[in-house]
C-alpha cells in the first residue's frame, strides 16, 4: 500500500486480505546505505501499526489485515534475528503476524 495509492480502495472494496509489509525504502535501495535502527521492534511496530490505521481509515477491516515485519527488507542478519526473537511484542499490534 505504500508504492500503489489506489491498492487501499481495491483492498476494501473486494473483502479482500492483506498483509502489510515493513521495508526501509524501495526494493532497489533497501539494503543500500546505513541499516542501522535506533530501536528495530520499535520502529517496525510503529510503521506496522502507521500502515494498519492508514488501512483502517481507507476502509480495510483488521480482520482483512495481517503484518510481516519484513525480515531480509532492509535489515541485517542480525537484525533478522532480532525481530524473530520479538515476534510475540508484534502480536500487540493485534493482528496475525
């Protein structure tokens, strides 16, 4: 929902599901330049639970809606690791993940 404005509209309007992604910029530049994050869980729970409310409000319900912290998306190996240890602080968002 991030790379296609009209994706949200689709979305809703078939019932359809989703699954919203965390990735530090675009395919092309995502691994490129400093991977570091000030706070990993936080950051991707932030822009996770950012994409769930802009859904919501475009008219997709949270049962439609599932989230992926992005794991290879602009992250480092390590930070990988991290985020699977901290899965369980991801399901505070209330969605599957």
């Amino acid at each position: 929902m991030n790379h296609d404005d009209l994706m949200p509209d689709v979305v809703a309007e078939a019932g359809a599901g989703v699954i919203l992604m965390h990735m530090r910029g675009t395919p092309k530049t995502m691994q490129t330049g400093d991977l570091t994050y000030r706070s990993l869980v936080g950051e991707v729970s932030s822009f996770l639970r950012e994409r769930i409310d802009t859904a919501g409000k475009k008219g997709i319900a949270s049962e439609q809606i599932m989230i992926d912290p992005g794991l290879g998306f602009g992250k480092t190996a390590m930070d990988n690791v991290r985020l699977i240890k901290h899965l369980r602080e991801l399901t505070l968002l209330g969605r599957r993940s």
